[in-house]
C-alpha cells in the first residue's frame, strides 16, 4: 500500500475481546476497508495498533479507529458504519473536531427499530425538524433527506403529534409521459413515490401501512390535487421538489395549517422541468432565506451514504459540470 515511513502505535483500552471483535469485523475486514479508503497498513496485536503511511492519512485512520472504537460499546459495527466514518468529515476536520458526543444525538424510534441521523448534517436535519414547522433538505441522491423526514414522519403519529402523513410528489418526471401510464392521477403518480413508499414499510411494515393508506391516515397527493385544501396536523412531505414550478411550491407551502409540519427535499442539480421553466425550489430558497421559522439543510456528496460508488459518481457529475 504505502511506501511512508511514519508510523504511529496506538493501544485501544479496555482490552476487550468483544468490543476489539466487532470493532475489527469478520476477518478484519473493517481494518481493510480503512486501509483501502486511507491508503495505510494496519497491523495489530490484541489491543494494540500499528498504522503505517503518510502522516495525514496515518493520523486521519487513527482519528477514525479511536471513534469507531468508541462506538463498540453501544451499536454494532458494520462496513456502512466505518464508510460513514471516514466520510463523515475532511482529513483536517477529523483530525480537528471530535465526533459529535452521544448525547447530542437524535434517536428516531419506529415500530421495527431506532433510526439516527449519520453524520453532522443528518443530525442537524433531524434537529431543524423538530424544531420547525417548515424544513428544506437540498442535495444528492444517497443524503438520506428523504429517508429521515419519512422517519419524523412515522414518529411525529405514533406519538400522536399528528393525525395523518401526507406524501406530495410534482407530476414531472424525466421524458416520460404520465398522460400514457393507465389510472387516475395518483394511480400515476404512485409508482414514482416508490422511495417514500419503501422507507414505511420499512418502519411500519407493509400490512400496516396499506391498512393505514385504506383508512386515509396516511395519504398519496400529486401536488396538483393540494390546491384548494389547508392541511392541519399533518406531516407532509414533499419530495423531488425540484421540479416545481414557482406558481406550485408557494401554492403547496400556503396549504401548511396549524399543528403541521412539511419537510421539502429536491435535488436542484437534477430538475426536469422544460428549459424555460424557473425551478421552485431554486427560486424559494432565496425567497425564504431569511424567513423566521423557516429550515433549511445543505447536504453535499460528502453525506452520501449509500454505496461508496454512488459517492465517487455524484462527485464526478459535479466535476464534470463545473467544467462544462
């Protein structure tokens, strides 16, 4: 791997068997993922660490050992828990700023389990949509803004705090025709909130969520049938709000009521709208910028957290595009 010759020794007390097992993985295999993303040699010994490479790397896997240790005695560790790790911060940041302390962090519970925001942005997001009734979460695919506001959602009824989940999707998708697909509008636009529909089943499990859809707790709106209405304690969701128009993202935020919370999610690099056509949320978030009560998250390809791949792809969009 490295031809560096610094080389830092580093011991993880306690020395414990358990906690070194599922810090270290199955065949050590965490110590390799960190070998490969940071470009150093890992030996160890029990509880005894030798990292060998160029000083920033060999500090920043130190750095990202010394947390995930730290996190043996509360969760399981995965190879996506020692991604998000390493992504979580720059080198400089990790060497700089230490994790974000337990009990800073926001735990979702939903019937099938706990969900925590990863990372810094996930966990501000979590804590902007506690605290206000309008929230934005602007960035890639993979971020999970979608996920968590899905999440909030589910915790937001089973606490009673709301009566029903509103799920809001614009009817524009990228060259493809929805007057050809068979079915009403919502039969139309269904398919294409698979995501959302996904991540409550997930939490709720299918039975119960169709059972809850029967019985209108939870509702599937194309943003066309919200004109008209005032939705009171409610949790609504607008995703892909990319690809609303100006007319239709106010129109959707002056639906909010009392007792409601809306959270907005889009991607502004990916809008299918027709050229001429001004993106609403481009357009919001200078309008409501400085709008008390008003939330907004930026999530960049640093908070992907998906696929290590899926990272290195919406970079090299992003690349691509600034030079084009």
């Amino acid at each position: 791997m490295s031809n560096a010759n610094f080389s830092h020794e580093l011991f993880l007390e306690p020395a414990d068997n358990e906690r070194l097992s599922n810090f270290c993985g199955e065949f050590d295999c965490h110590l390799r993922q960190i070998e490969q993303r940071l470009s150093v040699e890992i030996a160890n010994r029990g509880n005894q660490f030798q990292i060998t490479g160029f000083d920033p790397a060999v500090r920043a896997a130190t750095a990202v050992i010394e947390q995930l240790f730290a996190a043996t005695t509360e969760e399981e560790i995965t190879p996506q828990r020692v991604h998000l790790a390493m992504q979580d911060s720059t080198i400089d940041q990790l060497l700089e700023a230490p994790p974000i302390p337990h009990q800073a962090t926001i735990a979702i519970k939903t019937k099938r389990g706990t969900i925590k925001g990863r990372g810094k942005n996930q966990q501000d997001y979590l804590q902007k949509i506690l605290k206000h009734d309008i929230n934005f979460g602007v960035g890639p695919a993979g971020t999970g803004k979608t996920y968590l506001a899905v999440a909030c959602a589910v915790e937001a009824l089973q606490t009673e705090q709301v009566r029903r989940i509103i799920l809001v999707r614009p009817a524009v998708e990228a060259g493809e025709k929805l007057g050809f697909l068979p079915g009403d509008m919502a039969q139309k636009v269904d398919p294409y909130l698979r995501p959302l529909y996904d991540a409550l089943y997930e939490m709720l499990g299918f039975e119960r969520v169709e059972k809850m859809i029967e019985k209108n707790v939870i509702e599937v709106a194309p943003l066309a049938f919200m004109r008209g209405r005032t939705l009171n304690d409610s949790f609504i969701i607008l995703d892909e709000a990319q690809n609303t128009t100006t007319e239709q993202i106010k129109m959707f935020l002056t639906r909010v009521g009392f007792g409601s919370t809306a959270v907005i999610t889009g991607d502004i690099t990916q809008i299918d709208l027709p050229n001429e056509k001004m993106s609403g949320l481009k357009h919001v978030l200078n309008v409501l910028d400085k709008v008390e009560g008003v939330s907004f998250t930026f999530f960049t390809v640093r908070d992907v957290v998906r696929h290590p791949l899926v990272q290195r792809i919406v970079a090299a969009y992003e690349a691509y595009e600034k030079q084009h």
